[in-house]
C-alpha cells in the first residue's frame, strides 16, 4: 500500500468522522495483510498524536488474560484525545463469541465519549462479530475497510 495515498485517505476520512454531526464515536478499519495494518496503525499515530495506542506489548494496555469486561470498562474510560486499538483481537483469543458480540456491540453504540479506533484483520472469524453491529464501505481504492455504527446516519 503507497504510504501516501492512505494518509492522505485517513486524513479524509478522520475529518469525517470528527464533525460535530457523527454521534458514534467507533471507528474502525480492517486489512488483510499484516504489513497493512501495521501501516494503518503507524499513519494513525501520525495524523493523530494525542491519542493513546493499545497495542500488544505497550505499556498502559490491559494485560492477558484480559476480561471482556475489563477490557470494555477501560477502552471506554475517559481519554482525552482518543484511543486507539491496534488488532483488538488479540485481547479476544480467550473470550466467548457472546463476550465478542459484547464488544462490539458497545463498541458502535458507544457516543458522546472520547473517539476509539480498532485496527484489526479484516478476516471472517473477525468480520462476523463486526458485521452485525456495523456498516461497512471500502476506504478509496485501498485494501482497506471503513467500519461505522450502524446507528450512525450514512454518510461517513
């Protein structure tokens, strides 16, 4: 994936979703291959600095075996900026398909808060949990997947 073009596509698409109109505040964006999302992740950290990063081996992030529960309580704590998630399910390898769908759906309910972006791997033993709860649009002509609450009106 050219490195410029998907910045300049996030930056598209994160000006977006910060209008005062977008009431959901879940975001996410799915990739097959693993350099992808690397890339998707490190363009994140870019464009937005503020935001604190949940990545496997981070400092500050829950650690495993981490609780459905848990892991929902502090994704949705009160940051300042935002989070983001990189592959949340990495988190989820122990969890239910109950306490995934759990995840999810809070995840595109959740508004009013601070914005949460989840970077995961755009595969079906992902994308079913994902599915039911979200809408989903390609990201330009990029390998990438935009996933907004289905409870938000089209049009991010």
């Amino acid at each position: 994936m050219e490195t410029t073009h998907i910045k300049e596509s996030l930056t598209q698409l994160l000006t977006i979703h910060k209008a005062p109109n977008v009431r959901y505040r879940g975001l996410g964006l799915s990739a097959n291959a693993p350099e992808d999302l690397l890339l998707i992740t490190q363009i994140l950290q870019t464009l937005l600095p503020d935001y604190t990063l949940w990545a496997q081996g981070q400092p500050d992030t829950p650690k495993l075996p981490c609780h459905r529960a848990t892991f929902i309580e502090q994704a949705f704590e009160n940051y300042k900026s935002g989070l983001i998630i990189s592959l949340p399910e990495e988190w989820m390898f122990e969890w239910s398909n109950l306490d995934q769908r759990a995840f999810w759906s809070a995840f595109s309910e959740t508004y009013g808060r601070h914005t949460v972006i989840a970077v995961f791997a755009d595969t079906f033993e992902n994308t079913r949990f994902v599915e039911p709860y979200f809408n989903v649009k390609p990201l330009s002509s990029l390998p990438v997947r935009v996933w907004t609450s289905k409870y938000q009106p089209e049009g991010i």
